[in-house]
C-alpha cells in the first residue's frame, strides 16, 4: 500500500516539555519505531507538525536585538522541515538499513485571498497563562487564543490549493524512497497570478490538510494521521466523552471538533476518504501498525452509496 503518514508536532515535543534539541532528539526514536513498521511492507510519505518548533523560532526571532523585524513564518516554516527532517531522516536511517530515505523541503501554495488570513487559528508556541499571553500580544502585536491546557498564539493557517513538489514526491516514491516532506504543512507561498513566480505567505498551513491533499495527488491507500491521543472522541472533554471507533466523511462532518486540533484531523481524513475511496485513520503513534489493520485508532471509511 502507499500510505501517507500525518505525524502531530507534539510527538517531538510533547505538551510542557522543554523545547530543548536533546528533547527532540530523545523523541525521534520512538517515532522512528513506529515509521519503521509501516515501512517495511509499504510505501511510506511521511509529514509532520511543527507547532512547537515554530513556535520557538518565532519567539526567538521576535526577541533577537540583532533583527530589526522578525523573520517571517515562510522562511521559519523552511527552518523547521530542514530540523525535523534530518531528526526524521537520521532516525529512519538507522532503524531501516538499506532504505533510500529522503527529507524535502516542500512548498504548499495557497490563496492570497485567503479568508483564514484575517482570522488566525492554528496554534504554534508554548502555552502561556491567560495574562503572560495577553502581554506578549500586546508586545508583539501577536494573535492569542485559548487552547485545551492555556492561551498559545495562533496564526494564519490558509487552506492547502496545490504542492509544488508533488511529482518530484512522485517520482522518489516509484523508486522505493521513503519521503519525508510537507513538513508544518509546507512552506506557504503566494504563486503570482501571471508568472506563476513563488513568494512566501504569512501564515502556517495544516499539516493534516496537505497530507490529505498530497495523499489524493499521489493516489494513496491510507492516510494515517498520528497524534497524542487514542481516538477521536464524541463530545471531547466532557462526562460524556466516548471513542469514536469507526467513522464515515459524513458522521465525521456531523461531529463538531476543535478547529486547530482535532478538526482539521477530522477534515483531512474526511476529505481523503470521500475524494479518494481510500482509507483513514486517526490514533496515537504507538499504535501505528495496529491503526493500519484497523485494531487501534479512529478507523475513516468510505459512506454507504445511497441506494433507491
Ligand atoms: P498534533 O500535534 O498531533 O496535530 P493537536 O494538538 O493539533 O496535535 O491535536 C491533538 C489534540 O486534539 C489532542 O491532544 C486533544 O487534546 C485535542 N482534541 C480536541 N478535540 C478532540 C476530540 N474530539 N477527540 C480527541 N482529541 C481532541
Ligand atoms: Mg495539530
């Protein structure tokens, strides 16, 4: 099968854990193990969040005395799939011996008409109390908004048109390589209506979305979302809650998830399965190769014809 992996940036960094590299770099293993069981026996594009990783540069970039203006979420967004590629790829490396494995830097093109570029939702960053987040807003012009466990800041997060690389994805895959790509949702960029020219976008594009896009482009099977939770829940959070084990486009559709979590999880795998046909599933990275036989996880499967 070809499978398009989602990997959450909380699986490098989990929720509270100091961003340190050594932290990072403690994480990989863990999340090579479960690659490495896919890989195997299948035909594996690896994408991955880059939440907390950006969140840190762009604090860092904000604060440095050396910069007279931070440096735009394109280039950081550029910064974090070279970093969380190479930790991808140099796990991989030694866990598949013999594998071509290759870790792109990929750019997602998106709308300069955006509507979602005047209403920021995806978090990146650290999770703030209430009023340290309101004075680093007020700081540094930031948009802040509650997430599950504090306020975090949010940014633009436009919808995924097009992936520059897809048939250079493409071409890596039909010669058994193992991609890592579409990292943070890609680099978001701005294609010039006349030239076509290439410039970059205020904004991080979600990665669940490009790996539903790339996931139909490069006509995957499975598109296998992986996060820190087991299940996608009905009513999350509350006395009520309950795992949700199978699931159609359109039960998903008629649930209401959180937009800048689980939402978009359940969109992309939504979108998949009713482009495509093909599978998906949404479930913790421990329980990769259980979700693919449909024993773990949130199983997305296509909705019955309507019939008579
Ligand atoms: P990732 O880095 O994997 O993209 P996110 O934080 O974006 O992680 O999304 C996963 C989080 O979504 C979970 O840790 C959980 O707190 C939250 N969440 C929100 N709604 C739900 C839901 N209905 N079911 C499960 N998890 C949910
Ligand atoms: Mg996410």
């Amino acid at each position: 099968m070809r499978i398009v992996v989602a990997l959450g940036g909380n699986a490098l960094l989990h929720r509270g854990e100091h961003p340190d590299a050594d932290v990072q770099i403690a994480n990989i293993d863990r999340v090579a193990t479960a690659i490495a069981a896919l890989a195997i026996d299948h035909e594996i594009v690896l994408t991955h969040g880059n939440g907390p990783q950006i969140g840190l540069l762009a604090v860092e970039s904000a604060t440095d005395p050396a910069l007279s203006a931070p440096y735009p979420f394109d280039l950081l967004g550029a910064q974090t799939q070279g970093m969380i590629g190479s930790l991808l790829l140099r796990a991989l490396y030694d866990i598949l011996p013999g594998h071509r494995i290759a870790a792109l830097v990929t750019h997602t093109v998106v709308r300069p008409d955006d509507p979602a570029f005047l209403r920021p939702t995806k978090f990146v960053g650290q999770v703030y109390p209430q009023d340290v987040a309101g004075t680093l807003a007020r700081k540094f012009g930031w948009r802040v908004a509650e997430d599950t466990t504090g306020w975090r800041r949010v940014v633009a997060s436009p919808a995924p048109q097009r992936i520059v690389e897809t048939d250079t994805i493409h071409e890596l895959l039909t010669c058994r390589t193992l991609v890592i790509c579409g990292g943070g949702g890609g680099v978001p960029v701005i294609a010039d209506a006349d030239t076509g020219a290439l410039s970059g976008a205020e904004a991080v594009v979600d990665k669940d979305l490009t790996a539903a896009l790339l996931a139909e482009d490069l006509k995957a099977d499975f598109l296998l979302v992986l996060t820190d939770v087991p299940n996608v829940y009905a009513h999350y959070g509350t006395p009520h809650q309950q795992p949700l084990h199978d699931a159609t486009p359109s039960s998903l559709r008629r649930g209401h998830f959180a937009a800048g979590s689980m939402g978009p999880k359940t969109e992309a795998a939504a979108r998949f399965v009713e482009r495509t046909g093909g599978l998906a599933a949404i479930g913790a990275l421990d329980a990769a190769y259980e979700m693919l036989h449909g024993r773990a996880g949130t199983l997305v499967r296509p909705d019955l014809p309507v019939t008579g």
